[in-house]
C-alpha cells in the first residue's frame, strides 16, 4: 500500500460542518477509507469540542493530534482567520503513529517534560524517526521541558522534536491542544513517528538587530527582570512605552529579543537567536520569554526583515532538498510563527511566498499552522525558535 495522504480544510463557520467538510476533503483527496492517522490544526472562532467531534466522526475515530493556531497552512492556502480548520489523514503501511498526552503544565515543566518521556520510552523503536510536540503557547517554557524530557528517555543521541506552541489568535486567553477526542489547555498533544522513512527540515528566522547590545543584569527561568541594571520594561522604554493589551501584543510582533547563536549550533542557524516576548509585568517591571535565561547573558532587540524572511524560506527549501537526496516527500508539516504572516506581509504577497516555497520542495500533502513558538532541531539539538519557520519533510 505504501504511504496515503490527504489535506482538506473549511472555512465554514459552523464547527460541525467545518470539521466535516475539511475530514472528508482529506480523505477524497488521499482515496483514504480509514485513516491511520490524523493531524488537524484550527483557528479558535470555533466551539473546539464540537470541531474535534465533527472531524473524528468524520475519519471513523482514528487518532488524532493537533491544536490551535492563529491561522492555517495548506498547499496554496493560508488564513489567519477566526475560523479555519485543516486536517491532514494519512494510510500507510510503511509509517506508525502513536500518540500520547501531557497536562498540567503549570505544575513544573521540567517534571512535565519527564512525565511525557515515561509515556513515550515504551512506544520507542529502532525505526523510531522524530516527535511531533503541539504545546500550550501561553504558559510553554521549553528548555526544562527539554531537559526532563531528554534526560528521562536515557538516549545516546535526543529524539528529533518538531512541533509549534498552541496559538489563540492574539487574545491570549486559551489556547487548546488535541488528543483524539480530548480538548484541553495548559498540556502537550504528542505525536512519536516511527517506521520506513526519514524526515529533512529546515528552519529559518529573517530578523536583524536594532542598536547596540545589552545584558541581563537579574533574570531568574524564563523571567527577565533587569537589563543593564533597570527593569526590563525601563530598558526598553523607547520601544514598549505605553505598550499594554492590544497594544503590547502589536508591539512585540514587530519587536523581539536576540541572544548570540552557541558555536556549535551557529553554521545551520546563523549569528542570532531570537525571542518572542510573552508577557510583561508592569508592576516589577520584568518580560517573560519561552525558554530560560541567565544573568550577563548579552541580548539585542531585534525587527524582522521582508527581504531576510524571503531569502530565509528559500533557503529552508535548499535546507530539505539537500537532504532528502532526490527522494519525494509523503508529506510536510509547517510551523510559522504568527509574527510572518499578516502582520508583516499583504495576503497575495503571503501567499506568493508560500507558493514559491512549495513549490521548490514539491508537490506533496502540505499542512501547518501560524503559532506562538516553533520547535525544530538545529545540528541535531532541539531548540525552540520564534519569528521563525520550521518546515519538516516525511519521506
């Protein structure tokens, strides 16, 4: 039989029929009965049980992951919308997918990260390929989330991790993950890919700084306190002045937070490494990002590039190609940070580019989402990313 896949999706404003019509354009478009396998990614305009409920009664209850997301990706299609659903079915006899699941966040990262590995180490095999992770984005800190989980599965070299943090269309409210008929908040929707078959990605972010660089002068986690001794928000008054909800939220899509790039991860990445700016308080002053930070840590603020971001998706073309050695992808999972689309780009522009991107990796079953935070490995070491594109070719 090999490897089937299909991709539909809806724009219906009624989750019962969205759920439905996207399901059912995914398996016509993979001549799929019964699916294996299920990824579905929606916007949150929807009553998410509802959604979920359609799109599982639709593909006869096969597993199913994913998650929210500020907007959607599939070949040739990409709506930042409040409703909007994908879903992806795959029938293979040549790939196996196994799905586990994580809630409670909130009670320790670290310890959630090693919870997650227990469920995952007996589903492990020597063909097992990569990961695919959908993590709530608005209470995600990933490095020890990273460090519990790597350090309980005991591996000589870490599980490929790919995946993107659950998005809510800028409200920041609740952001929701799937497991099969489960909706929840606050947890990881995990995915483990095992069997025939490999997986080329590539990851690219397009920022540039702005003025010269700072240190962090009190951090503590994820937890930016001081910078060159003020309080964080003092520090970079000139550009978050003022800056509270919405506004805030505009700010930081405009605006991020660089750190020097490791050595060892510097060739594939290049010189920076960017993050997103959470939240803030205004009382003490402090900004939070999604991964820790120690003190006398340098940083820049840093902007996006239109011409960077382009040169970048080109590049994470030549990035998979290189690496899949002229096989054919079966399919491509997209993670795109929310700050790429819209916001920076006109929609026949957005789509131009998506178009062109595609188009250079193949035609293959193309779905993703527009999230908090994107997660893809750099020289074989998981990292989380923002303002960035991670795109992951199966073949």
């Amino acid at each position: 039989m090999g490897t089937s896949v299909g991709v539909g999706y809806s724009l219906l404003k009624s989750p019962a029929d969205a759920g439905r019509e996207a399901a059912q354009q995914a398996l016509e478009q993979g001549n799929i009965r019964k699916p294996d396998f299920v990824f579905a990614f929606a916007t949150v305009g929807y009553n998410q049980q509802l959604l979920i409920n359609s799109i599982r009664a639709a593909t006869q209850d096969a597993p199913l992951s994913g998650c929210s997301g500020e907007g959607i990706i599939t070949r040739g299609m990409a709506a930042e919308t409040n409703f909007g659903v994908c879903v992806m079915a795959i029938a293979s006899d040549e790939l196996r997918f196994t799905n586990v699941t994580q809630k409670e966040l909130g009670m320790g990262f670290e310890a959630a990260g090693a919870r997650l590995a227990e469920q995952v180490q007996p589903l492990l095999a020597p063909d097992t390929i990569a990961c695919f992770v959908f993590v709530d984005g608005l209470v995600f800190d990933f490095d020890p989330f990273r460090e519990g989980f790597e350090k309980a599965l005991h591996l000589e070299k870490p599980l490929p991790l790919f995946g993107g943090l659950a998005a809510d269309n800028w409200t920041t409210g609740k952001t929701f993950q799937y497991h099969n008929e489960q909706v929840f908040s606050e947890g990881v929707s995990c995915v483990i890919m095992s069997g025939s078959g490999n997986i080329a990605w590539g990851v690219n972010h397009g920022c540039i700084p702005v003025g010269t660089g700072r240190t962090i002068t009190r951090s503590k986690g994820n937890i930016i306190y001081e910078i060159d001794g003020l309080p964080a928000l003092d520090a970079l008054k000139d550009y978050v002045e003022n800056g509270s909800g919405s506004q805030w939220n505009k700010i930081t899509l405009n605006l991020c937070l660089g750190f020097k790039t490791p050595d060892f991860l510097k060739r594939d990445y290049g010189e920076f490494i960017i993050r997103y700016m959470m939240d803030k308080n205004d009382a003490e002053g402090y900004v939070t990002i999604q991964s820790d930070v120690k003190e006398g840590t340098e940083l820049w603020l840093m902007r996006r590039d239109k011409e960077l971001m382009r040169d970048g998706l080109q590049a994470i073309s030549h990035q998979i190609r290189a690496q899949l050695g002229g096989h054919r992808p079966k399919f491509v999972l997209h993670f795109e940070c929310m700050g790429r689309g819209k916001v920076v780009y006109r929609e026949q522009e957005k789509i131009d580019l998506l178009n062109s991107l595609q188009e250079d990796v193949g035609e293959v079953p193309w779905i993703g989402f527009y999230s908090y935070g994107e997660i893809g490995p750099v020289s074989d070491f998981n990292c989380i990313h923002n303002f960035t594109a991670v795109v992951a070719a199966v073949y």
